[in-house]
C-alpha cells in the first residue's frame, strides 16, 4: 500500500463547479499535512496547510480526519487558472515530505 | 518570500557524461536539503537528504555512488548525476525549509526544477 494515496483523475469540471479532492494516507503517526498545486512541468508551490480543526482559504477549503486517515481538498467557484495537478503531501518521520500522485483538475469554459 | 533557486532549468547531456545541478536559498540559510525526481506522470520521490556539513542521507534503491550530494554551505546544495544514462532523465527537484516558530507546519519551498535528458 503506497503511503500516500489519491484518485490520478483527471477531473474535468466546468467553470464555477465546486470539486472535491481525497487523499488517504497509512502512517496514523504522520502529524503535518498539506495540499501542493503543480502547473505542468514546473515546481510544487503551496497552496495550503491542512489542520486537525479544517481550515478555509478563499475558495479552497482543506480539511482532516484523522480517524479515517484521509484529507480532503474542496474547490468552489473553479476558474480556469485552477487548472493543475493537486498533490496530497504528508511529513512523515525526519521531516521527510511524502507526496501523492497528484489529482489532475482540468476546468473548462 | 524565502526562494529556492534551481540551476539549470533543463540539459541535455550526452551518456556517460556528469550533470551538476546545483540549489539554493536565496534569503535563508538551510541546514538541510531535499533533492526528489519525478518520472512523467508520477508523485515525487525523495531521492535524499541533504545535511550541511556532513553526508547526505539516501533512500533505500538510490545508489550514493552515481549521485553525489554536497551541500558544503548554508545556502548551496549540489547534485551531480554520474555517468548518466538515458533512465537518468528525469524532472529533478530540490527543496529547503525555512524554519519558524511553528516547526511543525514550516512551508517548504522547492526550487524551479532541472529536466534532465539524456541522449
């Protein structure tokens, strides 16, 4: 079982669809957790921590079970330029950061 | 914003040759580097840990030998891919965090990256 799981999609929505991303994880240790955006052939940029309470910034809103090992990733109102690879990133032991796959989002006009 | 910086961005390299790729922290010091590569269509893996100071530390398959870390200042870490073969190519990506209050949750910030190709 791979550490960090997620559903590669891709997922094509229209503009202002409202998207949801999951990601489960197996270490019930793991403490910190995040969602990364990746645009095609470039670097992983942060988009947002993940904490135990779920937290919301614009119209992304992650959130955390830590019951079920799993977080989750919802886009509202998507645009165009949200249009990327989504990755699910858990910090495992010695501050190592274990990545998913990544969830392709495709949004269309 | 703390920056990493990545250079090159992309080489072409013929088999057999040395590629260096070289990280760094612009406005931060990094006590330790993350060097990862990701194959088309795949999650990035974490090729090792890069220590200031002292030797890198590599995950289990990535041979220290034909990828040699040197991470000789706070700022500066360099991967130099050895003898280098076409599965070499690959999307190589180095990473730093910068350390706050809150450890734990501190951002990492990667560099542009280094799509390496080997004919």
């Amino acid at each position: 079982r791979k550490e960090v799981e997620q559903d590669p999609g891709p997922f094509n929505v229209p503009e202002g669809a409202t998207v949801a991303f999951n990601c489960t994880y197996s270490n019930s240790a793991s403490q910190s957790f995040f969602w990364y955006r990746q645009d095609c052939r470039k670097e992983p940029k942060l988009l947002m921590s993940v904490y135990s309470s779920g937290n919301e910034d614009g119209r992304f809103t992650a959130q955390l079970n830590r019951a079920s090992q799993y977080i989750s990733l919802l886009i509202r109102d998507s645009k165009l330029s949200d249009s990327a690879t989504y990755l699910c990133v858990v910090k495992g032991g010695f501050q190592k950061l274990v990545f998913g796959t990544g969830t392709r989002l495709l949004v269309s006009p | 914003g703390a920056v990493v910086s990545q250079h090159p961005s992309w080489v072409i390299c013929k088999s057999g040759t040395s590629v260096k790729i070289e990280c760094r922290s612009l406005d931060f010091q990094a006590t330790t580097m993350f060097w990862y590569r990701q194959f088309p269509k795949q999650s990035l893996m974490l090729m090792a840990t890069s220590n200031e100071g002292s030797k890198a530390t590599y995950e289990q398959g990535v041979e220290k030998d034909k990828f040699l870390i040197n991470h000789a200042s706070l700022t500066l870490s360099t991967l130099t891919v050895t003898s280098a073969h076409p599965e070499d190519s690959s999307f190589y990506i180095c990473s730093a965090r910068k350390q706050g209050l809150r450890f734990l949750n501190t951002e990492a910030f990667f560099g542009q990256g280094t799509r390496l190709t080997v004919v």
